[in-house]
C-alpha cells in the first residue's frame, strides 16, 4: 500500500495535531490520548469521543497512526483497550507541520509580533 | 454517591443510545471504545469538577456527536462508494461508452421500424444506464485526481454530478410525460444540464491533463467533454434545419458516435492505470 503524499496531508488540524502530538513519546489508548492532550494543554483542549474517533479512524487511513496489536495485561489496564500508536510515516508528517509551524513563528517573531506576548506570558498575562 | 453513580450510568446509557446516530460501519468499529471513554470521561470530570463540570461535558459531548455523525455520514457517502467505484470505474465508463455507440448506431444507423414512443423509450434507457455508468467513470477519475487541488476537483466533480443528475431527471420526466414536443423551458433546462455537466468535465480534464493522471490517456476527459460541448451545440442548429434531419445527418451522428467513443477510452484509461500512484511524485 502506499503513502499518501506527505505534503498534501499538512496543514494538520489542531486536533490532529494534538493526537499525534500524545503519541509521539508512547502509545495510548483513546482515554489516554484525551488525557494527555488535557493535561499538556492545561484543559484548554478537551476533546470528545467523536472528535477523537472520527480523527483515529482517518490517521490510520492515512497510515499515520497504527493500532498496537499486544493487549494490555488484564491486572493492569483493560484488555479490551485499543492501542495506538504513531508509525514512520506519521512522525515524519509530525515532524514536518511541527517545522511548519515553527517556521510561522519565526516569521511573527521576526515581526516582533511575540516580544510583548512572551512578556505577558512570563507575568502571567498581567 | 448512589444517586451520582445512577446518574453516570443513566448518561452512559444514553450516550450508548445515541451512538446509532453514526452510519452503521462506524459505529461497529468504534462505538465500543467510544462508549467506554465516555464513561472514563464523566467519571472523572465528576470527581474533579463536580455537577456542572459534568453537565458541560455532556453537552460538549452530545453537540459533538451530532456534529461528527453528520460528517461520519458525509464520509460514508463520499468515501465508501467511491472506493469501491474506484475499482469498478474503469469497466463502468467503458461499457457506458459501449453502451451509447452500440445504441446510437443502431437507432441511427440502422433506423428500426419502430414508432416514436418505443425509440423515446429506448433512448431514456439508454440515457440512464450510460448515465450511470458513466458517473462511475467520474467518481473514479475524481479519485484519481491530484490531492492538491481539493477546492477545483470537487467544484468541477460537483458541477458535472448536478449536470448529470439533471439530464437524468429530465430524461425521466421524458419517460414518464412520453411526449414528442419539448417546450422551450425544458429545452432550456436540458441544454443547461448538459452544459453544466460538460462543463463539469472539462474542468476535471483540464486538472487531469496537468497531473498526467492517467498516464497517456489523460487526453480523454478533455475529449469527452470537448466532444459534448460540440453536440449541444451542433444539435440545436441541426434542428433547425427541420425534424428527421437530425437522424441523417452524418456529423451529427459522427459526434455521437466519437462521443461514446471518448468514454470508452477514458473507461480504458481508468482501466489500464489503476494501479498507479494516485498522485503525481513530486521532485526531491
């Protein structure tokens, strides 16, 4: 089967982004991807099972994610728990919208756009 | 806590319930999971932001779902069908091809002694099953075309689908009314059918053209719809000319015969580079 085209496939949704971005360090079930989204985004992204699934069902059409075929062990997680996990192809799409994205910031950077936002940030938006 | 955990449940149940909102396939594939995260979710936004942090959740979620059933649906539609189209396209457009050059020389070739009702039957039929036919060949040239070009593929495709539908409908009501005569508003209307449709396909031809989508018979959307915007617009002057002259004249006959012709090869095409990229590779 082959890849989709890698530059068609960018620019990634917000919430594609975020789901890649959960499974970049390990795999995760459907809970698991939501949690972590929330906690690294301090709740400002939640995203619910429709999003979520709808998402999941179209990477792994697009070959960027994989289903982990290894069970959880029962004592541990709920065996009936699907895994996921990204595959190459999909770190490299990562990889590229992640430079895409940088490259926007150095544009609105070289803009000045950021100094005072990094400063409020800092203060904590004061 | 009883009455907070008959709560979850009563959720959970709903929540299960509208699950067959999304199209069947989906749900079987993903409902389960969906269901169980559902249940993870409102446990713990109950424990960590009590009632109301749990009615938000259940109204995010609940106008989530209708939301992305919708787009499930829509999927469905455009996806499904068209994955399998994409395999049988190639085959269907060709035999839609055959299907008018056969009809069209034997109705206007050979002239069979059959009154006018029958050879407006068979001419509706021959419409419609070539029609569809030929509607899987663009559901399948519509697959093949470059990803790049997502807003022109799908306003040429969606033009040249209402074109299709259209004439089809009018073809019906050709059947149905089984008149000889059309007014000048029907004329109209299957003209302009026609000319979206055409139209439609040019569109799609110009883009697949610039891909080499189908190799060296990219030529052949262009040609089809080349070929039918010069039917529709010989047919009316040939009509002109007077009643019964339509059927002798020998360009008019040539062009829908080449017409028909031009599906064919563009069936072969579809055929014959099914199996490659789908997509043109892009210099390193």
């Amino acid at each position: 089967m082959t890849e989709p085209d890698l530059e068609s496939l960018l620019p990634l949704s917000p919430s594609v982004f975020h789901i890649l971005l959960a499974l970049a360090d390990e795999e995760r079930h459907g809970y698991g991807i939501m949690q972590e989204i929330r906690l690294r985004t301090d709740g400002q992204v939640r995203l619910v099972p429709g999003t979520l699934y709808g998402a999941i069902k179209r990477l792994l059409a697009q070959q960027l994610i994989e289903e982990v075929d290894a069970r959880p062990d029962p004592a541990i997680d709920d065996e009936r728990r699907r895994y996921y996990r990204l595959t190459d192809f999909g770190q490299r799409v990562l990889r590229a919208e992640a430079a895409r994205l940088a490259s926007l910031v150095r544009q609105a950077d070289a803009k000045q756009l950021l100094s005072g936002w990094s400063q409020s940030l800092a203060t904590g938006g004061e | 806590m009883r009455a907070t955990s008959k709560l979850l449940t009563l959720a959970g149940r709903v929540y299960r319930l509208l699950l067959y909102v999304y199209p069947t396939p989906f749900r079987r594939e993903y409902g389960f999971d969906m269901a169980q995260v559902f249940r993870a979710d409102t446990h713990d936004t109950l424990q960590e932001c009590g009632m109301a942090g749990l009615i938000g959740l259940c109204f995010l979620t609940f106008t989530d779902l209708l939301k992305t059933a919708f787009a499930e649906h829509i999927w469905e539609v455009f996806h499904m069908p068209m994955e399998k189209l994409q395999r049988l396209s190639g085959p269907a457009a060709a035999i839609g091809g055959s299907v008018w050059v056969s009809s069209i020389i034997w109705i206007f070739g050979f002239e069979p002694r059959v009154n006018w009702e029958i050879l407006v039957s068979i001419l509706v039929v021959v419409f419609l099953l070539s029609g569809l036919l030929m509607g899987m060949g663009l559901g399948g040239l519509y697959r093949r075309l470059p990803t790049g070009s997502h807003p022109a593929k799908r306003l040429t495709f969606g033009l040249s689908l209402l074109g299709l539908v259209l004439y089809n409908a009018a073809s019906i009501a050709l059947f149905l009314t089984m008149t000889s005569r059309l007014d000048e508003f029907s004329l109209i209307a299957i003209f302009g059918s026609f000319f979206a449709y055409f139209l439609g396909i040019a569109g799609m031809g110009i883009i697949a053209m610039s891909g080499r989508v189908l190799g060296r018979w990219s030529f052949t959307p262009l040609a089809v719809s080349a070929l039918g915007l010069l039917f529709i617009i010989v047919v009316p002057k040939t009509g002109e000319a007077g009643q019964g002259s339509l059927a002798q004249s020998l360009p008019v006959l040539a062009l829908l015969a080449l017409y028909g012709i031009s599906w064919l090869l563009l069936g072969v095409g579809l055929w014959s580079t099914h199996e490659e990229p789908l997509v043109r590779e892009r210099p390193a």
